[in-house]
C-alpha cells in the first residue's frame, strides 16, 4: 500500500535528493526518502539485535554463582564478537 505524505525538506537535502534521480541512482525524490526511511529500520533492527545478545550476555554473567565468575575467561571476547556478527548476518539476511 502506498499512502502519500507532504514532506519539506531543506534547500541542500532537496538538491542532494534530485541529484540522486538525476543520475538514475533512485527514480524519484520519493524513492530516495523510501530507501533513507528504510535504512534506518535496517540500522534499528542491528543496534536491536546486538543489545539482545550483550544483554543476555550480561544477564548469564549476572546469573552465574559467586564461585563460578570470574572477571575474564580466555575466549570470552571472541565468543561474544561472534555472536554480534551472527546477528549481524541473520540482520542483513532479512
């Protein structure tokens, strides 16, 4: 469904925008918003993504008996880095 809106912009983000349909990169101003608006959903949904994984990584970390934590395991920051650029493949595969 499409649904028309009136948008104003500034004279540089205006300019910016035509030029884009100008050189055939986007077919209208309004398909240069779209793919703006779009992008941010994109960006939304990593930042997201990778605040779940930090914070289940905190909470199993918060969750962990006295005896068992400890500050750094060998790994852990590899382990972790993996699994934000696992969510960051599932995120671009959307």
């Amino acid at each position: 469904m499409t649904v028309k809106s009136a948008v104003s912009f500034i004279d540089v983000h205006h300019a910016f925008a035509r030029e884009k349909v100008e050189r055939g990169e986007f077919a209208s101003v309004s398909a240069v918003v779209a793919a703006g608006i779009q992008r941010l959903r994109d960006e939304e949904a990593e930042r997201k993504a990778m605040l779940e994984v930090m914070a289940d990584e905190i909470r199993r970390r918060a969750e962990a008996p006295d005896e068992e934590f400890v500050e750094h395991m060998p790994g852990d920051f590899s382990r972790i880095l993996e699994r934000l650029l696992a969510v960051r493949r599932d995120v671009d595969a959307v």
